[in-house]
C-alpha cells in the first residue's frame, strides 16, 4: 500500500515538472508575440504610451524640433503650363490651374506627355536644400491633381507609366537625402481631382466642399491607404506624411484619426501634420478649441503666429513669391533680409520653418529661389547655433530684433542696431557669465546689470551683419 503511495507520487510529481515545463516554454513563446500585439494595440491608440520598440512623442518630435528649417517642393504636371492655359495668365496659385482653370480631367491628362524633366537632379536639389542649412525635405507625392511622382502600383497615372521621363523622382531623392543626411518627407492629398471616387466627378467645381461622392470610402480603402503604404514601406524611413485636402465634406475626423493610426502602424516614429483631421482653424493652421485631433504639429500657412505658441508643435509654410508651383511670371520674390528674418521670427517663438521652391517642368529650381536659399545658407554656416535645436524667446518681446535660447545661453538675433553703442536686453534673471558676437566668439563685449532685471551689452558701432547679427549671453541658469 505505501510503496504504491510512493511510486504514485512519484509519478505525480514527473507529470507536475512535465506540466511546469510545458507551459514555461508555451510563456516563453507566447510572450514576444504577446509583446508584438501591445505594441500594435498602442500603435493603433492616438494617445501612444510608451512601448519598448517605440519612441515616445517627444522621442519622435525631437529630431524635427531641433532641425527648425525645412525646404517645401511642390512639384508636378502643373509646372507645365505654369500658369497659363490656352494663352491665358489663370489667377491663384499654380498647382491649382485645373481647378482655377475649369479643366476636364480628359485635357488635363496628356500634359503628362510633356512632362519630361531631364534637367532634374536629385543630388542636386538636396545639396541646395543642404546647404541653405535645411535638415528635411517634404516633396509633393501626389497633389490635389492626382498624378503621382513615383512608381505606384495602383495606377498608371504616375511618372513611370505615364511620362516620357520614366524615372522613379522620389526613389532618386530618397537616395540623395540618405547620402547627404537630409530627411525625407512626403506631402499627400487626401483630396483626388482625378479618381473617380473621388473629386473627379465634380468637375467643373472639383473643390466643392459640399458636394460628396457615395464612393469615396472605396477610394481611401483600394487607392489612397495602398498609395501610402508604397510610399512608407518603399521609400522610407520617412520623416514627416504632410497631409493636405482634408476640408473636403467626405473627409472626417474619425477617418483622420483612422488614417493617423493605419499610417503609424506601418511606421511607428513617423510625424504626421495636423491636416490628416479635421481640426486646423484654416489658414492659421493651429488645431481650434479644446478637442483631441489627430496630428503631431499645427501648419500656419503663409503666416507666422504673432505671439507664438508656447507648448505647441508648429511649422510655418510659405512660399518666396506668390505661389507653390512654378508659374513663369511670377516675380514677387520676397528678399533675402525678409527670409532670414522670418526664420529667427518663427524660431523665436518655437516653431519650424518649411520654406518652398516650385521647380520647373525641366526640373530645375528657380534661379531667384536658388540665389535666396545661398545667402540664407551663408548666414546659417555663421549662425546655426541660434537656429537649430534652439526654444522659443525665454525673455519675450524685444524691440531691436528676435531672441531664441538653448540651455545656458540666450541668443539675440539683432535687427536693428542700436545707434548709441548700447543694446540693452529685458527680463535676463539669471546671473550673466559672458557676452559676445555669435560670428565673432572670441570677441567678447562688456555688459553691466541694470535694475529690474535689464542687461546692457556695449556693441559695436556698426552692425557686422546688417541683416540679422547674433549676439550671446552666457548665463548660469539652465
């Protein structure tokens, strides 16, 4: 009886150790793959906890952020006309000739046949972004006219399939920014003026925003998604998916916040704007009200927030003349002074700016585009301390000119010149160490603390960089 009791026993505890380690190794397998569906489940959640093979928010912005100046490309089927259509000038901005010009998708469809760009070089256009001091890139994918600059699969209305070039434009530009360390990024439009699940069907008013096509869903599910996930999984690391169209009346913020998710999930660290929902207040870019919107960062467009927006990601985009495609007569160039003020003036108040060019048909950016983006690129190879990974102004309105800061320096972006050799700084409450030319560090220019907190820096008498000269302060304080 006891020996039956202990070989029983015995053969219990084989059968436990047996069982133990069957579901040890069943733990030890099902874990990674447990691990995978969290991560997909928090990739899919637009509030995004940490996950150990994700990056947190501010581990994704941190990069964008810190680069402040970017070069906007918009370029496409409409750089053909340049704005003229049937020997008239059309009003508005160039990429939006087939809208502003009423033209059928049926006329609109063979520029395709002169769109032939053999002077584009992509090493080219990234060495000018490069040396303007631009640490990314955002090129138009596929604007609001549909045709699309790379190679997709689920359509024939592309550079490959429908122009005489047949080269892959972002294949070769996403090799040129890896060679040169430039971040590349994609803007897309939501908005579709030839599919005709789309807008293609409104025409002559392909901008109708009251107007909706019961097919549209189709399109973002076998079109728009399949478009995106080519252009993520074939062309990337991207930095940045800049949506645009997104006002349209089939466009909501579910959808905006389903698109958000679906394009994280291909690749988790990527930043997408605020144009994905519907939460930007128009031109002002920034999202309004109170409400959760999809997106990573506002898009004031042609404008510079007047006070700044402290707590919020936000890039300026802008054009150098009046328009974002090429039009041949556009002349109102802004100056190389205003340019390089705007940067200081964007990154004093914590923002990014994407500034645009609008190549031609041929594939070359315009000369006047070119000239700025080189006297901008001078001042930088002085000056890109004062830019690059800096915060907004620490010390607010000045009336000489613009601030930005890093920790343990302040960084005075002088626009005007003090006459009487004295430029005097408000609100610095840290103890001051030291105080120089940023062009000029070893030069070091006397100060002396005056009451209510107001530093007075002696200076030269004439201004070493008429435009915008950068004076530091050390101080103690972080």
């Amino acid at each position: 009886m006891n020996e039956r009791i202990t070989r029983s026993c015995d053969c219990d505890r084989v059968f436990l150790r047996r069982m133990v380690t069957s579901i040890v190794i069943a733990v030890l397998f099902v874990l990674p793959l447990a691990g995978s569906r969290q991560e997909v489940a928090k990739a899919s959640s637009p509030d995004r906890s940490v996950g150990k093979a994700e990056l947190s928010r501010n581990e994704r912005m941190k990069w964008w952020r810190e680069a402040r100046f970017g070069m906007f490309i918009h370029w496409g089927l409409y750089a053909v006309p340049a704005g003229e259509w049937k020997g008239e000038r059309i009003k508005g901005i160039g990429e939006w000739i087939m809208e502003r010009a009423d033209i059928p998708v049926s006329e609109y469809e063979p520029l395709t046949k002169q769109f032939n760009p053999v002077k584009f070089n992509a090493d080219q256009w990234v060495r000018i972004a490069k040396n303007a001091g631009m640490k990314y890139i955002v090129i138009t994918s596929k604007h609001h006219d549909g045709f699309c600059l790379w190679d997709s699969k689920v359509t024939d209305y592309d550079i490959i399939d429908a122009t005489p070039f047949g080269r892959d434009i972002l294949k070769e530009l996403s090799k040129a920014c890896k060679k040169h360390g430039i971040r590349l990024c994609f803007y897309h439009s939501i908005m579709d003026w030839h599919h005709p699940d789309a807008q293609a069907p409104f025409y002559p008013s392909y901008n109708d925003g009251k107007r909706s096509n019961p097919n549209f869903s189709r399109y973002v599910e076998t079109y728009m998604k399949p478009q995106l996930k080519e252009l993520i999984t074939g062309y990337g690391p991207l930095g940045v998916l800049w949506f645009d169209g997104e006002w349209i009346k089939d466009w909501t913020e579910p959808q905006g916040k389903d698109l958000y998710n679906y394009v994280r999930d291909l690749q988790p660290d990527i930043l997408i704007n605020n144009r994905v929902g519907k939460g930007r207040k128009g031109m002002e870019g920034l999202n309004k009200g109170d409400q959760e919107y999809a997106g990573d960062f506002g898009t004031p467009e042609q404008q510079i927030p007047a006070k700044g927006l402290p707590g919020v990601d936000w890039e300026s985009c802008m054009t150098m003349n009046d328009t974002w495609g090429y039009k041949h007569y556009d002349d109102n160039w802004k100056s190389k002074e205003d340019l390089l003020r705007k940067l200081a003036d964007i990154a004093s108040k914590g923002g990014n700016f994407l500034l645009n060019v609008g190549p031609t048909s041929e594939g070359l950016i315009p000369g006047p585009s070119v000239e700025r983006l080189a006297a901008m690129g001078k001042w930088m190879k002085i000056n890109d301390q004062s830019i690059r990974g800096t915060t907004a102004s620490p010390i607010g309105e000045v009336p000489w000119g613009r601030c930005t800061a890093r920790p343990g320096k302040i960084y005075l972006h002088v626009f005007d010149w003090p006459t009487d050799g004295t430029l005097e700084v408000p609100g610095i409450e840290s103890k001051v160490k030291k105080a120089y030319l940023l062009a000029k560090k070893r030069a070091k220019l006397r100060f002396t603390r005056q009451e209510g907190g107001t530093v007075a820096v002696a200076i030269p008498a004439h201004a070493p960089d008429p435009i915008n000269t950068v004076v530091v302060l050390e101080i103690e304080s972080k």
